[in-house]
C-alpha cells in the first residue's frame, strides 16, 4: 500500500511509538483521511508524519453509526465510542487496556462528549475532572475544527490539507497538528465522536 507523505516537520513519529505510548513531548502532525480503508464502509484513516498509518476506524453501519471503534494499525481495539440512547447529542468512549494476555474495556467511561446546537462551540468534551471543547472552523465547503482546553489552549487543530506546492486537496483529507503532552488516542476518539456527529463517517 502507497504511503501518503504529509508536509515536513520538525518532528516524525514510526507507527512502533504508537503502541507503546501514546503521548509525545514534541508538537506532531498527522494526515486525517476521512474515509475507511474497508470497501464500502464508513470511516477514516490516520497517516503519521512518514506516511504510515497509525489509527483508523471502520464503520460498517450507515454513517453516524451508534458504535464505532477506534483501532491502531493491527486491527487493536484502543476505544469503543458510542451513542447514548436516551440523552440527545450524547457520546461516551470505552477505553480498552491491555491485561497481561487479554484485552478488557473499561466499565467506566473514558469521556463523554455533549453536543451543542447553538454557539461558536460545537460540542462539550469531559475527560475525567478535565474540561474540553470542539470549536467548528469549517469556512464554506472545507470541514475544520479545534479541540481547545479549559485555559483557552489550543491542543489540537485540524484543517483542510494544502500539498507541499499548495494545492488545496478535497475536504475529505485534513492536516491534524497536535501540541507537546497530548494524548494522542484520546485526540483521535474526539476526532471519531466529531466525525459520526457531521455525518463525516
């Protein structure tokens, strides 16, 4: 399978460093395809900063499914996100971790997101006793968005992708830049909660 080469940085990551941890010191950038690597399944795909894939999400029901997961590049479920039934515009994320030979999921939620219908803020993340939120930048037709702390802090944007030559490719494909200390699982289940909540997958 072809890699596809995001634009260069200061810092690359190999898929290894994505099962062993899931934090950087260093500011990364990831390439968001938003579309399955699975014929005729919903989804998207994850490319690092070398072209390699790292995340992806397969969504074999119709779009905006009530559960999806999250995996890394061996099929290895990292996060369940589903749909509560009976609270409008709820998300919650199952985190699954690793017990010696087995794989278990959390009972407790990892978070939960609130979508919001009016505002500048599209939907209200809470991870724990931390508080975050998705603002929507979207300009037209191109798809847009940041994940911003309760400080006002930026960690995570992703915005329509621009070719090293800077040629604006479809809406579909997003450059994802995440700051230094971000958990970047738990920055790519958001992204899969915001995804199904745009009827992006």
């Amino acid at each position: 399978m072809a890699k596809v080469h995001p634009q260069e940085q200061e810092s690359t990551t190999s898929s290894q460093s994505h099962d062993d941890q899931c934090v950087s010191n260093k500011r990364e950038r990831y390439t968001v395809w938003m579309k399955s690597l699975v014929l005729h399944s919903n989804g998207c795909t994850v490319y690092d900063s070398n072209g390699n894939i790292v995340y992806r999400v397969d969504n074999y029901d119709k779009k905006g499914g009530r559960e999806v997961n999250l995996m890394n590049l061996k099929g290895n479920v990292i996060c369940t996100i589903r749909k509560r039934l009976l609270a409008l515009g709820c998300w919650e994320g199952h985190k699954y971790c690793n017990n010696s030979d087995s794989r278990s999921q959390e009972e407790q939620p990892w978070f939960h997101v609130k979508r919001y219908l009016t505002g500048k803020t599209a939907c209200g993340i809470k991870v724990g006793s931390q508080n975050l939120c998705i603002e929507n930048i979207s300009i037209g037709k191109s798809f847009g968005f940041r994940i911003i702390n309760k400080n006002g802090q930026i960690i995570a944007e992703a915005k329509q992708k621009q070719s090293s030559s800077g040629i604006v490719l479809s809406n579909d494909v997003l450059t994802l830049d995440l700051e230094a200390g971000t958990d970047h699982s738990l920055i790519m289940a958001l992204i899969t909660v915001y995804g199904l909540i745009c009827g992006k997958m």
